[in-house]
C-alpha cells in the first residue's frame, strides 16, 4: 500500500488537551465496547440462531469462531497499517466495517450468511482492537498512562460483564436479530466521534509488507482454527495438521520478518526483556482465565447442580471486582513497579483460583462469591500496569505494533486456555473441570513468578522514558 504523507496537523506531543483528551477516551471506549459486547452477546444467543436459522448446534458454533478467527487473522496487519496511514483512520474504517457487517447480520437468511457477515465483522472489530493501545498510549501524557490503561480495563470488563444480560434482555422482548441491529446507530455515532476526537500520530513512509501479512494471517489463522477443532473435539488429525500449518507458516514468517527493521511481527520489540517478559506474562494470565471461564459453568451447573440462571449471577462478580480492581492497579502503576503490582495480581489471581477447586456440594453462595472476587480483583490487579510497561516500553513510532502483540497475546491465551480445558474434560468428565482450576491456578503462580522477574531487572537497567515525538 502507498505510503502516506505525514499529515500538516502535528499530533499532541504528549497526549491531547483537556477537554479533548475526555472525549478521546468516550470514543475510543465506544468502540472497544462494540467489539468486546458482540462477542460476547453471541454465545447467548446460539441456540435462538440454530433454532430459527434451522442449523444444527455444530454448525451455529461457526457463528463464535468466525468472529474470532477474523480477529486474530486481521490483528497485526491492521496494526502495522496504523503506523503508516494513521491509527485514527484505521479505528474509523473499522467501525464502519463493523457497523454495515452488524446490518448484514441482522438481515442473515442462513446460518452461511450469517457466518460470512460475521468474518466481516471480525474484520472491522479487529481494526477496533489492533489499534486500541496505541490510541490510548497518544490520548493520555505519559506520566497519566497507567491511569489510562485502568480505565479502558474498566471499559472492557463492564462490556463483557454486561453482555449476557444485555442478551438476555433482548431477546426477552425479541429475535436474536435486533442483538446485532443495534449496534447500527451505536456504531455511526461511534464513527462520527471517531472523526473529530481521536488523536493523530506520526506516519512512517514505509508500504504494508503484503507477504508478511499473509503469512501472519495464515500463522494464526491456521493455529486457532487448529487448536478451536481439537477444542470442539472434531477429528484430532484435522486439528494437529491446521496447528502444524499455521506453525509452518510462523516459521517462515520470522524468516522473513527478521531482516526488517519495523517487522509485523514486532521482533524489534520482544528483542526488549521488558517487552518480552510483558507479552508472555500477557499470554500465561489470560491461558489461566480462559481455562477458569470454560471450566465454571461445567463445575457450577453439573458439580454442584445450580442452574444457569444462578450460574450467570455466581459469576458476575469476577468481572465486578476486575472493574474496581483495574483503575486503582492502573493509577499505581504510574508510581510502582509492575512488576511488583503483576505479581501481587496474579498471586491473588491463583489463589482465588485454587480456591474455586475446593469447593464441593456443600459451599454456599457467598463461598462461591467471594472466590469469584478474590479472581476477578487479583486478575484486574494485574491486567492494568502489565498493559502500561508493555505499552510504554515501545517507543511511541511503535505503540501500534506494541497494541497489536497486546491483543495477539490476550486471544491466543485464551485460545490454549479453552483446549486446555477440552483435553481435561475429555480425558476425565468428572474430575477435568476440577483440574482445570488447578492448573489455571498453577499457571498463574508462574504468571506471577515472571511478572516478578521485571522486578530485578528494573532495578538492573531503570526504564528510561520515550521521548515525546
């Protein structure tokens, strides 16, 4: 793609002025809620869209995985894009992907046209996501960047705490099909705010690495539709062969990224310890909470017997506590280490998780609450300042790239989290949802152990502040 000229408005130097920098964040935080509440509201609604589009429960779940193999495919593509026309631009065309995909949806006649909407839709919340840090890293000053990594946590978990009851509700009063339409009129204001609010960064007069980007796009593509088969129990040579693939094609990817000096994959990054250690640390975090989130409805509803109803209420508080949780760890870690605030997050994070395995036919509520707290703060607690140093300790001419490993990263946790859990399930239906807790537990102790590592290193080689572009 041609390079575009470096735009005549400079951006701020140091984040946007007040007001503008509040109305930045509303905008920014708009679209992230659209992305992270459509996949969310879309597990609800599955058996409503089998059930009326006539397709079987199989085939309905392409309606999740489309949605999320699009994402991952399009994620460092469109962050590498960013650095070169703009994050702005590529947070605006995502939005308006993603709001004309939310009319195809709603006007689907088949579970093939739905899925195929749904691609597109990926498409635009990837451009949403992609670019999403970096848009907060150029918004905020630097000294306020913890603070402002903790309230767009706080965003996203208040949209992923209230999508299934938003679903729930909707389709209470209606069909599956006004859970995609309104996101219409959310996503035009979103695109219109878009316009005017966001800030500007600079450009690099460099083009799209076309090849690097298929190669990208095949690595994960392949590597998560891989490892969703093997999930979902499909024929286990199908799914080694797609993950050997996408691996395959990871391999020629660094090949070929690794002469560049602003590569796709960010290896000029992660050549960074810090950086490294973040991205990691990033990747073990959300492995141990997709294995807790897959495994809870199994333990809540078949161990202890409770319904769905009280299932969805038992679990609220998680995403509860990490909203508390978020923006105080993210006001902190303007002042401390995050290495130290990770490993305190995650310490509590794997408590809470090990507590959850020892619960048995006899707990009451408040023994499954405040265990769902105790995750959701511990998680929060550490989500928000490892956010900060990954973001903030790639030089502001890559905070694209460094948003983009970030998102990469949290789906591709998730991702390993829910085979995890599929292999313990299959291998042992009773006891698997009790290890999966286990092991989640364990993983976040190693989590921890990482997030601690930085603290040594910090104190070796003191982080020296990006100078403002």
């Amino acid at each position: 793609m041609p390079a575009r000229p470096t735009p005549t408005v400079a951006p701020s130097p140091d984040g946007l002025p007040v007001p503008r920098r509040y109305w930045a964040i509303v905008s920014i935080g708009l679209g992230i809620t659209l992305a992270v509440l459509d996949g969310a509201i879309a597990n609800v609604a599955l058996p409503s869209i089998a059930q009326d589009l006539q397709a079987s429960e199989a085939a309905s779940i392409w309606i999740v995985n489309a949605y999320q193999i699009a994402i991952v495919v399009a994620l460092l593509p469109l962050a590498s894009l960013g650095e070169i026309v703009g994050y702005r631009r590529v947070s605006q065309a995502g939005l308006a992907v993603f709001t004309l995909a939310s009319l195809a949806c709603a006007l689907s006649d088949s579970i093939l046209t739905l899925s195929l909407a749904r691609v597109l839709q990926g498409f635009g919340a990837a451009g949403i996501m992609s670019v999403n840090g970096a848009l907060v890293r150029f918004t905020y000053p630097q000294r306020l960047l913890g603070r402002a990594v903790g309230i767009n946590a706080v965003i996203v978990s208040m949209a992923a705490a209230a999508g299934p009851t938003i679903a729930s509700a909707v389709l209470s009063l209606g069909e599956w099909r006004w859970l995609f339409a309104l996101n219409i009129p959310l996503g035009v204001l979103a695109v219109s705010m878009a316009g005017f609010t966001l800030p500007q960064n600079p450009l690099q007069k460099r083009r799209l690495n076309l090849v690097g980007a298929a190669l990208s796009a095949a690595a994960f593509g392949f590597v998560i539709t891989g490892m969703q088969a093997l999930a979902h129990g499909e024929a286990s040579i199908l799914g080694f062969g797609l993950t050997g693939l996408g691996l395959a094609a990871g391999v020629l990817l660094v090949r070929h990224e690794r002469p560049s000096k602003t590569p796709l994959i960010p290896l000029d990054l992660l050549a960074r310890p810090m950086f490294a250690l973040s991205v990691a640390t990033s990747i073990i975090s959300f492995t141990a909470q997709m294995m807790a989130f897959v495994s809870l409805p199994f333990f809540l509803q078949g161990s202890l017997g409770l319904s769905a109803v009280e299932t969805g209420l038992l679990m609220t508080p998680w995403p509860l506590a990490t909203m508390f949780a978020a923006p105080l760890a993210g006001w902190l870690s303007d002042r401390y280490s995050a290495g130290i605030l990770g490993a305190i997050g995650l310490s509590l994070f794997a408590c809470g998780l090990m507590g959850l395995s020892f619960l048995d036919g006899d707990s009451s509520k408040f023994d499954i609450i405040w265990r769902m707290a105790l995750c959701g703060a511990g998680f929060g607690f550490f989500q928000s300042p490892n956010n900060r140093a990954l973001l903030s300790e790639a030089p502001r001419e890559r905070a694209g790239a460094a948003g983009g490993a970030l998102g990469t990263a949290r789906v591709l946790g998730q991702s390993m989290g829910a085979v995890v859990v599929a292999f313990l399930l299959s291998a042992a239906p009773v006891s698997g949802v009790r290890h999966g807790f286990e092991l989640a537990a364990v993983a976040a102790l190693f989590g921890a152990v990482m997030s601690g590592s930085r603290i040594r290193r910090r104190t070796a080689e003191p982080e020296k502040e990006v100078e403002a572009v």
